[in-house]
C-alpha cells in the first residue's frame, strides 16, 4: 500500500497534547464525521479495528452512515444468505 507523509510540528503536536497515533484517530473521526471517509478508510486510517473504530464513534457520538441504500443490501445479503442455508 502506498502512503503520504505530512510534518507536523513537535510543538504542535504538544500544544494539543496528542500523540501522531491519537492525531490520526482524530483525523480519522473529522473526516469521518464530514463524510469525506468511509468507515473502512477511516478505521484503516486510524489504525483500529472496525469493532474499536465503531466503539470510538460511539463514545464521541458520531453517527454511524447508515441509509436506506446499505439498508437494502444488507437486507439483500440476509435473503441470499437464507436461501443458501435451505
């Protein structure tokens, strides 16, 4: 996979008093938040696991994505699944 780097200041990173690892989290979140990331990406971008990425989302209260659209597929995933099991 390839990656980006950005230089974040030391003091910068000091003056929030957050770690590179809790930066990427709350870049993560932000962008999840503005619908700019799915939460696959954002999860990959925190470096969480989806389980501790919707864990996280939960406590800060940050709706999930979540429409009619992925309520039909996973409605259809659900009947194809029935179907194979019979």
């Amino acid at each position: 996979m390839a990656s980006a780097s950005i230089e974040i200041p030391t003091d910068v990173l000091e003056s929030a008093r957050l770690s590179p690892d809790q930066l990427k989290l709350e870049l993560a979140l932000s962008l999840y938040a503005q619908r700019r990331l799915s939460i696959g990406k954002a999860r990959e971008l925190a470096g969480l696991s989806l389980w501790e990425f919707r864990q996280v989302l939960g406590v800060r209260r940050i709706e999930a994505h979540y429409d009619l659209t992925a309520l039909a597929e996973d409605l259809a995933t659900v009947d194809a699944l029935r179907d194979t099991q019979q």
